[in-house]
C-alpha cells in the first residue's frame, strides 16, 4: 500500500491530497456568484443539504495528517451531515443599483460587479490553517437579499476544488433544484497524482519509454516550483501598473440565451 492512500477512521476517511493541490493553492479559497431575480434560499438550502447527503466529499473538512505529512479532507461516510452546511443570509433593505442588474431579455450586457460581500460571509475561512484550525466546511453558501433581486454566493476551498471541481458543485446544485438526477463524483480512496509522483520518483525506470517518463516528471515537478520573490514583485508591479495607469476596472458581461444560442450554432456549424 502507498503511503498516499486514505485512511479510514470512527466512520469517516481522510482523502490525501497532493503536492498540485498545495502549490499555494491551499492559501485561497474563491467565490462563484450568481445575480437572481428570483431566489428562493429555503429551495437552495433544502438542494445543497441533498448534494451533501449524495456527495459526502461536499460534508469533509481539512486535516493535516501526520503519517501522510499531507493535508487532506476528512469525510464522513455516514450519518447526518445538515450541521456541515454553511449557509448564511443578509437582507438588505435597498435595490441593488440598476447597473449591476441585467434585464432577462437583454442579448449581451457589460455591468459592475457588486462588492464582494453580498456574495461571501466574512466568517469563511481562505488557507488550510483556517478551514483546519475550526473545521469549517469546505464550501460555504451565502444570500443577500435586495428588494429588487438576490446575490446567491459559492464559496470553494481552493486548494480542493479547482475551476472544474466549482463547476461540479453548480452542476449538481442546479440538477437538485430542477430534480433532475446527477452523477456523484466518486470518492477515491488514493489521490491519482500522488501516486504518480510516487512511481515516478521511487522507479523511474519502470516504463519502456524512459526519456518520455523523465520529461513528464519534470514537467510535473516544475509545477511544484514556489514562485520565486522577483517573480512575485513582477507580478504586483504590473498588475499595479495596469490598475493605476491604465485605470483598468473590473466589469462583467452577460450574455443572454440568444447571444449563446448564436455562439453555439457558429460553433457547431464550423465542426
């Protein structure tokens, strides 16, 4: 058994994760928001209790495990999971202001993004330490109510869910919501790029194709490469740049169902 495997415990087991996973992303968490003329958060907290029930990687929290000196998340395998939703709401008693409300029949539409507030609770942890240190849950759901429409907020640990793990969380909220079923993603009992880095490192010549091998080591250990501090520095001296002299600001485009209707059919016409 590889020492990246996960370790079953009183009904829960922890699931490793590897060194991509922990590449600076475990510093981050990030937020996913939706802007709702309509929102029903009784409907929503009832869809993302369902999710964890199916899907208990959604329940875990982060760990640090000793015997692995890895962080992992801890799930559990059984039992009710309703005091593992973090789902905070906010009302506000004023309209979110037009220029951040698109109208449904609008075609395309460039908007303000609202504060980041109305979208994440400010209690919501950002590195492992943090989700670790209170075992917090390791997505977060947050609701700001305006007179005129709804903020619906998706708050992710990073260093768990990359951009296509944030878009398996909607895809089965939104399945919930409509009561459609859903694929629940599985929850492995070893961590896949663990155990590559494991091969690849313990027996590099167990493939024919060495040269091919040793290229794709590097090239994985090349993603584990902390940025250096010139790197760092150029980094927020050219985004600092842009903001200042370019006066960049944020804004956002919405495109409606015609606009994305047009795409696809050009798309799909030009296979």
């Amino acid at each position: 058994m590889y020492p990246q495997h996960s370790t079953i415990m009183n009904d829960t087991i922890l699931v490793p994760l590897s060194q991509l996973d922990q590449c600076y992303l475990e510093n981050f968490s990030y937020t996913v928001g939706y802007i709702l003329h309509h929102l029903d958060k009784d409907a929503l907290r009832s869809a993302a209790l369902r999710v964890m029930d199916k899907w208990r990687l959604m329940a875990g929290h982060i760990e640090w495990s000793e015997s692995l000196s890895t962080w992992g998340v801890r799930v559990p395998l059984h039992g009710d999971v309703s005091s593992r939703l973090k789902f905070t709401v906010d009302k506000v008693r004023t309209r979110l202001p037009p220029s951040s409300v698109v109208n449904e029949n609008t075609s395309a539409h460039i908007f303000t993004r609202p504060p980041i507030k109305y979208f994440r609770h400010k209690s919501v942890p950002y590195n492992f330490q943090s989700y670790a240190s209170s075992k917090a849950p390791i997505w977060a759901i947050h609701v700001t109510e305006f007179s005129n429409c709804g903020c619906l907020g998706f708050t992710l640990s990073h260093g768990v869910f990359d951009a296509i793990g944030g878009g398996l969380v909607g895809y089965a909220m939104n399945h919930e919501l409509q009561g459609k079923p859903w694929d629940v993603p599985p929850l492995f009992e070893t961590n896949v790029v663990r155990e590559v880095l494991h091969d690849l490192a313990s027996a590099p010549r167990m493939y024919d194709d060495i040269h091919k091998e040793t290229e794709t080591y590097s090239a994985l250990r090349s993603a584990l490469v902390p940025a250096s501090v010139a790197n760092t520095m150029a980094l927020v001296a050219g985004t600092a740049f842009e903001n200042k002299w370019h006066n960049v600001e944020t804004k956002l485009i919405y495109l409606g169902p015609k606009a994305m209707a047009k795409i696809r059919k050009e798309v799909n016409d030009g296979q």
